[in-house]
C-alpha cells in the first residue's frame, strides 16, 4: 500500500518578507519516510513540496548559506508553508 502525498505550497522569506530565490528546501526530521531530496524555490521564493500526512520539520538554506526551519503537521489538504531565514 502506497502512502499517500499531499502537494503543499511554500515560500521562503527572509526578516523582511522578501522572497529567496534559489534556495534549497528539505525535510530533516518526520514522523514518516520522506525521499532525501531537496526542491529549488524559484526566484521568488516559492516552492512546491509533496509529503504523506504526519509532523515535519523543514529545513531552507539559501545560496549564501543562510538557514532557517518551520515544523508543520500535514493531514488532508494543501498545507501552506512559511520558512524564514536570516540573511
């Protein structure tokens, strides 16, 4: 039986709400099994990622290195994610 994923939209700011282009999104802990992949956000911020319901905690870091993380709780439906970073 196949885990069901949901497609969750998400955008990466920085302190002052402005978009971080390019930077890297990942799953560093979950209460299920997520690939070990990273998504791109555009140059905008903005970034797409498909989990199976349960808690997670999410990682972004920018090109210069900058990190910040959200932990969310995914069940039905598009989960909007906000991760903020320091620059």
């Amino acid at each position: 039986m196949m885990d069901e994923k949901i497609l969750h939209h998400g955008r990466v700011t920085d302190r002052q709400g402005t978009g971080v282009g390019d930077a890297l999104v990942y799953v560093v802990q979950g209460t299920a099994s997520t690939p070990e992949i990273a998504v791109k956000c555009d140059a905008a911020g903005h970034f797409r990622l498909a989990l199976p319901p349960g808690q997670f905690r999410i990682e972004a870091r920018s090109m210069a290195g900058a990190v910040g993380s959200t932990e969310i709780e995914v069940s039905k439906g598009d989960e909007k994610i906000a991760i903020t970073i320091d620059h």
